[in-house]
C-alpha cells in the first residue's frame, strides 16, 4: 500500500535522518542522546538484593526492542530484559513496542500489515544513539532468545498483537531455546496467558494490570506459577500489602529514581521494572 512512498522515503529523508551534518540528524542527535544509569549501589536504604528488569533492553543506550540493548541487559547483569513482540503479515514474531513504522524506521505502515522481508530492509532513524548501529535491523522472537542462552538474565516477553491462534508458536520459540524455567510471558490480556498456560503447564507468567484488584490476585492463582506485574504510580501499600500477603509475587513498573525504589523497598517489593536504574 506504502511501497513507493517508503522507497522515496528511504532515498530522500532516511540518508538525512543516519548521519552528516543535516539539520534534521543533528536534531535527532539530541533528542536522542544516551541517558546515565543510576545505580541502587548509591543507596542507604536498599540492603537486600533488588531484581531488575530492564524494560525493551537497556533502552537508555541503545534503541529500545533491538539486540544491542538487550545484548547490554546481559552485560550488566540483570535480572531480567522485557520485549514487546508483534506479528507481521507473513507470520513472523518481531520485536516492536507500537505497531507503527513511522516511529522506529520514518516509514508508512504497520508491522501487522508489513512482510519480515521488507521490514528488514528498513534502517532504525529513532531510539538511543541509533545512528551507531548502522546495519541494525528489526529483531525476530528467536534473535532476542539467542541473545541470552548461557546468560543468567531471564528473557521477558510481551505479547502486544492481539492474537489467540499464533500464540503456541511463542510457547515453541521458547521450548527451542530451553528455556522454559527462565523465560517468562507477559501480557495485559488475560485470555491470552490463559492460552499460554494451556500449552504449557509450568511457564513464568506475568499478568500486567494498572491498579491491582483483589479479580486480579484471583486470576494469577488460577493461572498459577503467575506473578502480577503493576504501574507503579497506581499502586500503594495497601496494594502491594494486599497481594504479597496472599503469597502473589508481584513487580511494578516503571521505576527510574532511586527515591521511588527505596519506596517500594520499604514496602516489600524487591521486583522492579526500569528504563534508568541499574545494580
């Protein structure tokens, strides 16, 4: 629908948007310069070990839901690294947190209503120091998996396109890779991890929700072996007291200020969800 577009775009604006001295890079140099990672080293407060995930990589450095920022989840030790996967037209999971290619590659489009094969013909003009990864392409499923076989940091998966029919070869991407006692399954629809714990009996799950309700503590026991994962600005000790107290694990997101994790250190909440924050 968008293939002349796209192929104009990609010989006149993407050149403009990777490099030189164009007013538009430059500007993009800016908005899209590295962030510092803040250690919870620096805190008196935190004594007992936090586990961290690292939300779509270590989106602070590198461009969120692509290989370099995972590859540097690993490096640095975390506990865990979330992606988001979306389902191409052709059947393929790539890793990409908005349907849109507008905002990762200055395309038209969706990823829903894009092949594999021409999404990877698209260089990244968004996301953190993006123009140091020149050859970087949109990552599949399996790439991601490759990234932590041997590592101790646990790969975290949300699903974000509203599938029920694919949802078996998620749970297969996983079995390939052995790793189903260390990834773990996200997602804010219910029905959809219901699905999930149909293939398979034993996988982590996460149940994303806003501000917990006793319907939601319920439903993570009925999946079993599920934990609840939380907005952090949503969610207080009453909350947190509520879940933890009826033996649901649970994590919040997104926690970026070594202020906000000593909150919920205090309490109780040792699983955290990050973009800045780091061991």
């Amino acid at each position: 629908m968008f293939t002349r577009i796209n192929r104009i775009l990609a010989a006149v604006l993407v050149p403009l948007l990777i490099g030189g001295q164009s007013p538009l890079f430059l500007l993009r140099q800016k908005q899209y310069k590295s962030a510092e990672l803040i250690s919870l080293s620096q805190s008196s407060v935190i004594t007992e070990d936090v586990h961290i995930t690292a939300h779509r990589g270590v989106n602070a450095e590198a461009p969120e839901n692509t290989l370099p920022a995972y590859e540097k989840a690993v490096e640095y030790g975390y506990y865990s690294a979330e992606c988001d996967i979306r389902l191409t037209r052709d059947g393929v999971w790539v890793l990409a947190h908005t349907s849109p290619l507008l905002g990762k590659f200055s395309m038209l489009g969706t990823i829903e209503r894009s092949d594999y094969s021409e999404l990877c013909t698209y260089k990244y003009t968004h996301g953190t120091n993006y123009w140091e990864y020149p050859d970087l392409k949109i990552a599949t499923l399996d790439e991601f998996l490759d990234v932590f076989t041997g590592s101790e940091t646990r790969p975290q998966i949300e699903i974000k396109t509203k599938d029920y029919d694919s949802l078996s070869s998620v749970v297969d991407a996983v079995r390939a890779h052995g790793m189903e006692k260390t990834a773990i399954i996200i997602s804010f629809d219910l029905k959809q991890l219901q699905i999930i714990r149909e293939y398979d009996s034993d996988i982590e799950l996460w149940y994303l929700v806003y501000r917990i309700k006793q319907k939601d503590i319920d439903a993570a026991k009925a999946l079993g072996n599920c934990w609840l994962s939380a907005d952090r600005s949503l969610n207080g000790e009453k909350t947190i007291d509520m879940t933890l107290s009826q033996n649901v694990p649970i994590s919040l997101w997104t926690v970026d200020s070594i202020k906000d994790a000593e909150k919920l250190y205090n309490m109780g909440v040792r699983y955290m969800e990050t973009d800045r924050l780091r061991n």
